[in-house]
C-alpha cells in the first residue's frame, strides 16, 4: 500500500512540542532544519503545506526558568507567549534557507466558531498558499482560557485540515505511531500500521500523553484523525526523529501508522457546523425526535424539544442532545433559546399564536444540520 502523501496536493504537518523542544531541552535547531528541507522538497513537487508547530509553552517554561510546568493558567499564557518568539524565529530562518517565506498564524477556538473569522481565516491560509509561503499554525494560547481552548494541536490540525480542505494531516510525534496499547507502559506493544479514521477500536488502544511535555498523547491524535476525514483528509502518525520521514512519505513509502478517510465528505458550511466545538447552548430532544432526526433525515421540530439549555439568538449554532446528554447533531436555530423555550413540546401548528410570527416551522430545518 502505497503513503497518501504521495498523492495529497494540500497536507497539514503537524509537530509536538517534545519533537520541536528536544524533550524540553531546547528548541531543537537541526530537527526544525530537516523539516524544513524536506517542507522545501514538497513544495518542490507541487505541494502545498501548513505547519501546525506546538512547542511555545514548553520553550518558554525553559527561557523564563520553570523546572516544571505551570498550573497558573496566566503563566502558561506567559511561556507561550515567551516561547512563540523562539518558535517564529526559526522557523523564519530555517525556511529562509531554502528560500520559503513563513507566515505566522494563531488561532483561537472563538476564530473558528464565528463564520466570518472562519471564512477570513480561510481565505488567508489559501492566499498564503498560493503565494507559496508556508503557513505556521499554533493556538493564540495567551487570550485563551481552559473553556475556551481547542484543548490540543492535534485538535487544531484537523480543524485546519477541515478549513481549507486539506487531502492529508501528517502527525509527527515521539512514537512510530499508534501501537496497540502505551508502548510506554508495555513493551509488548505493536506499530498499527493502517485503519480506517473513526473506528472506535482505536480509539480503545490510544493513551493519553506519555510526557509531561505533550498535551494530548495518542487518544487526541486519533480523534483528530476522525474530525479529519469529515472533509475527506486522510491521517498519518509517524516518528518525527526519522530524519527522512517526510520525504520517505511522499515517495510513496508506507510508515507509521495510515488512518483511511472513509466517512462522506461534508459540505463546507455543514462541516463548519460539526467543527464548533463549544456551542452557546443545547436541546434535548426526546426520543422520537432523536429517531426523526438520526434515522430518518428529518427536520427538528419544536415537539420534539423537552428542555432548552443557555441562551442563544437566532441563526446561532446549538446542539442537539438526547435525554442521556449525549450529542445528537449541531444546527443553525430558527429561534431564540426565550422562543424556543416557549414552543418546546408544541405542534409548529401553535407557534403564530404562542409568538406572533413564525420563522419557520422547524427549530433546526435539515439543510442547516449536520449529524454527529
Ligand atoms: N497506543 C499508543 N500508541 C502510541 N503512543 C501512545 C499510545 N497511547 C499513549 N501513547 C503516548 O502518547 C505519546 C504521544 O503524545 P504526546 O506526548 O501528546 O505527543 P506530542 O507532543 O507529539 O503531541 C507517546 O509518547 C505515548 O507515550
Ligand atoms: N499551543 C501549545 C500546544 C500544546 C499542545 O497541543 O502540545 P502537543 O500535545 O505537544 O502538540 C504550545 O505551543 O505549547
């Protein structure tokens, strides 16, 4: 079986922080050095790249003295504000070498959930591009809080993968891959060389971070393969200290681990809808509704609404949960969560006269929904 980089005309490279810090030593000059000689091959062939580099806490916890990691979130926000300088730095002057601009691009979960920021930040990243520079990724950590997080750059790779539609995310890590079970923790383990993104089998044997470094670990990485292939890009997890693992990649070898797209791709604007990843609030739905909706392909109508969660306005994202809390589907809301309120459990029949208008008789009409 032949590596889908080989094919991929747009991919995502996506670095942990261990690979880019040297296990927190330092940022790591000659790993960043090959990458972006290998970078420079690809665009060589006609490929277009984004790097999605972490690394900035754990390169500002070294330059402003930490012998371990924060836990005051305004100090983490400090070190990786410190230590994204550190990173832009190189990174301009390892591709300079080979005669590639860089661009730096930070972005925030709130960047991605507004659709006009969302579409902006997508016309950028394409425009970048076409103009041949290479865009580096990392999240805007100092304006970020835990609620308000992607949480992880694994996270943060598919969802630029989604966003420009990217053919393929390269994860690069401090393992061969995905093996089946911690090879940290158990020696036994073995490389899974290929599966199909979204089965829930890999999910199983992914852990989380082996380091104190990482932020995700496997389970993350794998789950990024899933939001990936909703827009078609397919996943690769390799050993980023092999010192030729990108260039091996687009000639076509097979290594580390392949993670298949199979799922059917998503329009653009339903794919930014599955993409938010806080919405402003929720329905539960009872359980004909979730029937209606999961097997049937059918509208969310207001009798099927039980309880209305958090306040929201009208064309806001909400989700749609079942009565166990589990997320059902994510859509564009007819009405205010005060009208929506005011409706639940009542034929669309009834909403002129419980409302004075009607702005349709769905809460969540099919075509602004997507299943999750
Ligand atoms: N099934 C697994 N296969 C491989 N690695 C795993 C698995 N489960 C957990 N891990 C851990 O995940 C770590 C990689 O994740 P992380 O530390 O977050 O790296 P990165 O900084 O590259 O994102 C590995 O070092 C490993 O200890
Ligand atoms: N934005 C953070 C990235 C955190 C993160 O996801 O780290 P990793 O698990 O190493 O990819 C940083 O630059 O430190």
């Amino acid at each position: 079986m032949n590596s889908v980089i080989q094919t991929a005309n747009r991919i995502i490279i996506k670095v942990g922080s261990s690979l880019v810090t040297n296990d927190g030593r330092g940022l790591d000059h000659a790993a960043i050095a090959r990458w972006a000689a290998q970078i420079a091959g690809l665009r060589a062939l006609g490929k277009q790249v984004v790097l999605v580099s972490s690394g900035a806490i754990a390169e500002g916890m070294l330059r402003l003295g930490f012998e371990r990691r924060p836990t005051d979130i305004h100090e983490l926000q400090a070190c990786a504000a410190v230590g994204q300088m550190g990173l832009a730095q190189i990174y301009e002057s390892s591709f300079r070498a080979h005669n590639l601009g860089t661009a730096q691009v930070l972005l925030t979960h709130a960047d991605l959930a507004d659709r006009e920021r969302y579409l902006n930040a997508r016309s950028t990243l394409t425009t970048l591009l076409r103009m041949g520079v290479v865009p580096i990724i990392n999240e805007n950590d100092t304006v970020v809080t835990d609620e308000i997080k992607f949480g992880d750059n694994d996270t943060l790779g598919a969802l630029v993968a989604n966003l420009i539609e990217a053919d393929a995310l390269v994860i690069l890590t401090d393992q061969h891959g995905l093996f089946s079970a911690d090879p940290r923790k158990d020696p036994s383990a073995t490389l899974i060389t290929h599966g199909v993104a979204g089965d829930p089998a890999l999910e199983a044997m992914a852990g989380g971070a082996g380091s104190s470094l990482g932020r995700g670990g496997m389970l993350t990485k794998i789950l990024a393969a899933r939001r990936a292939a909703k827009s078609g890009a397919h996943t690769i997890i390799a050993w980023g200290r092999d010192s030729d693992v990108l260039s091996r990649l687009a000639q076509g070898e097979a290594i580390g681990t392949e993670l298949r797209a199979q799922t059917g791709q998503l329009t653009a604007r339903k794919q930014w809808m599955a993409d938010h990843l806080q919405t402003a609030g929720a329905v539960v739905l009872d359980a004909g509704a979730v029937q209606k909706l999961t097997r049937e392909g059918k509208s969310l109508l207001p009798i099927g609404v039980t309880a209305v969660n958090g306040e929201f306005g009208r064309g806001a994202v909400i989700t749609c949960i079942d009565a166990a809390g589990v997320p059902v589907a994510r859509g564009l809301s007819n009405y205010t969560s005060g009208e929506a309120r005011r409706i639940m459990r009542k034929p669309s029949t009834e909403i002129e006269a419980l409302l004075g208008f009607v702005e349709g008789h769905e809460l969540i009409h099919r075509d602004n929904m997507v299943l999750l």
